[in-house]
C-alpha cells in the first residue's frame, strides 16, 4: 500500500509539473473595459421600492350586468365565465357559473367582479317551457352589459 501512495504522489507532481516558468506562452491581456456609467442603486428592501400612482395592482373589476325581458314572460338568466362555441350555440362549463336567477318584473340585475385576464362572458337566457336557451357572447373587460330581448 506504501508504494501505491508514492507511485500516486510521484505521478500527481510530474502531472503538475513542478512548477517554474518552462515554455508557457504569456497569458494574452484583457482589453480594458470601457467608461461606463455605473448602474443606479438597487433597492434593498420592498420598502425601498415605489410603484406609480398610475400602477393598478387589482385582480378583478365590478361588472354590472342587466338582461331585460318581455315584462310578461319570466325567465331563467345565468353567466359563464368559461364555455365552448359547438355548432349552432354554446356549451357553458356548468362548473364555472359566475350568478344565476330568475327575471323580477322582467328584470335581472346582478354585480359581480370579473378577473382581469377574463376575456368573455357567456349570458343565457331560459325561457319558462322552452327547451333551448337564448345565448350572448360579451366581450370583457366592461363596466357594465345590458341585453334587452
């Protein structure tokens, strides 16, 4: 085992070299970096850091919605947030029904909060005995949608 620990050893410093300068070509040089203005300061805290009073962080907005009916007829209104366009209308995701009620006095008015990276908004309306609904694509953002029928 001795001799393997200098034959290891032996081949480590011929491998090194030795050190001393032999042959080696100088290292080239670096070019000198040019003037550059230095970078302005990083904030070093989130308290350092200032929004613009511009800066609008909200996720969602209020949308205010009123689907009007014949003031005889009562009817079923609901909104979708997601749906798929199929021949002849669309499929609503039951699952992502943002409000749902029945007309008052051929009325239906609901506020709701919309997310911000919503595009659309899918309003049907389900009149009483009837088989298939009646359906509108909004487009979002909005303030405000109205549908008269």
């Amino acid at each position: 085992m001795k001799s393997f620990n200098v034959a290891v050893l032996t081949l480590f410093l011929c491998a090194c070299g030795g050190g001393g300068g032999g042959g080696s070509a100088p290292a080239p040089e670096t070019p000198a970096a040019p003037d550059t203005p230095a970078p302005p300061a990083a904030p070093q805290t989130t308290a350092d850091l200032v929004a613009s009073p511009q800066m609008d962080f909200s996720s969602s907005s209020e949308v205010a919605i009123n689907v009007s009916v014949e003031p005889g007829r009562s009817a079923y209104v609901a909104l979708y947030s997601q749906f798929e366009e199929e021949s002849g209308g669309y499929l609503p995701d039951y699952q992502q029904r943002l409000a749902a009620g029945v007309t008052d006095a051929g009325q239906f008015e609901v506020l709701l909060m919309a997310a911000n990276e919503q595009q659309q908004l899918l309003v049907e309306v389900w009149y009483h005995g009837e088989t298939v609904p009646l359906q509108q694509v909004f487009a979002l953002p909005s303030d405000r949608i109205e549908w008269e029928l």
